[in-house]
C-alpha cells in the first residue's frame, strides 16, 4: 500500500510541476542563451587578424560579461560583438579601446548596432530532429519485438508515454528554473530519454 501511495504522490508532483512549466512557458516562453534571443550587435573591420581574447576583455570592460565575440571573416579580420543591448556610448567606448590596440579605418560614427532577430526553437534543434524521430523508431520496435508476449501495444504505449512525460517533465523544469536554453540542452533530451528508455525496460523486466 505505501508503495501505491508513493507512486500516487509522485505522479501528483509531476503532474504540478508539468502544469506549471506549461504556464511558465505560456507566460513568459523559454529562456535562451544569448545566441539565441533578440538581442544587438556591431561589427568592427580590424584589418589584421585579432586577438580574440583581447576584444573579449574590452567586451566584458565596457558591456559586462554577458556577451558574445566571434570573428566573422576567414582571415579573422573582423569582429562581431553581441549583447542584450548596446548602446551609442558602449559602441564608441568599444571601438575607441579596440583603436587603441590595432590600427584600422573605421570609426565609432561609420559603425551601427544592429537588431538581430530570436531564433525560434525549431530553428535551433531542427538538425536533431530526423536522427531523434528515428531513433525512436527503432527502440519502439526493439521493444515490441524485445516483448511482444507481454502485449504489444502495452509496450508500445509505456514506450512512447513514458519519455513524452520525462521530457515534459525535463523542460517544464528548465523553463520555471529560467534555465538558458542553447546548444548544451539536446544534451539533457537526450539523457532523459535513455533513463526514461531505461525505465521501461525495468518495469517489462520485472513484470
């Protein structure tokens, strides 16, 4: 009986905390890495090739360290800044310190922030989503075939209804943690989906 309890009780917290990641995100969405939110940035044609790590150091002096310093050219004689927001002085503070480190023709006044858009989220994982759609595949079938004297369609559905609420569980976490969403969370799907795979396989074993 305590068992059965327990498990009641466990199925009632998810369901909450699903509930409320549902809200959270119809609220206010999810959160996302800087790459991937709306958010400003200038670009500064150096001339000569940069040190990455010294720009990042003006970057982090002038807008704070949430941000982002890529070279955009093959010969890495261009630099893109990113932050949240930047501002005219920030801008001229920034490209005046990189002046006074290497020489180059372009001043505050010939640079502009830009506007970059958000990027959606189907936008950000599409690659994953034809490897994950078949890989599912193949471990439903294993699984029927693994233990079809069970009954197949009990084993399909604990095999398809079990990860669907590990990851609704997984990103209703993320979004009321307000953790950032980027190029590490395919990660945590993915690692959800095994212990969740690795569950069903418990429980058949078991029956």
């Amino acid at each position: 009986m305590k068992q059965k309890n327990i498990k009641i009780i466990t199925l009632a917290v998810m369901a909450i905390v699903i509930i409320i990641g549902i809200v959270f995100v119809s609220i206010y969405g999810f959160n996302k890495e800087l790459r991937f939110k709306q958010c400003q940035s200038i670009e500064i044609y150096v001339e000569n090739k940069v040190d990455k790590t010294k720009i990042k150091e003006i970057a982090n002096e002038v807008l704070g360290k949430k941000n982002i310093v890529q070279t955009v050219e093959i010969y890495e004689d261009m630099v893109l800044i990113k932050a949240e927001t930047i501002t005219e002085e920030q801008k001229n503070n920034i490209v005046n310190k990189v002046k006074e480190n290497y020489e180059f023709e372009q001043t505050a006044e010939d640079t502009t922030i830009n506007t970059m858009p958000t990027t959606r989220i189907r936008d950000m994982y599409k690659q994953y989503t034809l490897p994950f759609i078949i890989s599912g595949v193949l471990v439903l079938i294993y699984m029927a075939i693994r233990y079809y004297k069970k009954g197949i369609l009990k084993v399909i559905g604990r095999t398809i209804l079990f990860p669907v609420i590990g990851e609704l569980l997984l990103l209703s976490i993320i979004a009321i943690a307000r953790i950032p969403i980027g190029i590490f969370t395919p990660v945590l799907v993915i690692a959800m989906y095994i212990v969740t795979i690795l569950f069903v396989v418990i429980e058949n074993e078991k029956e």
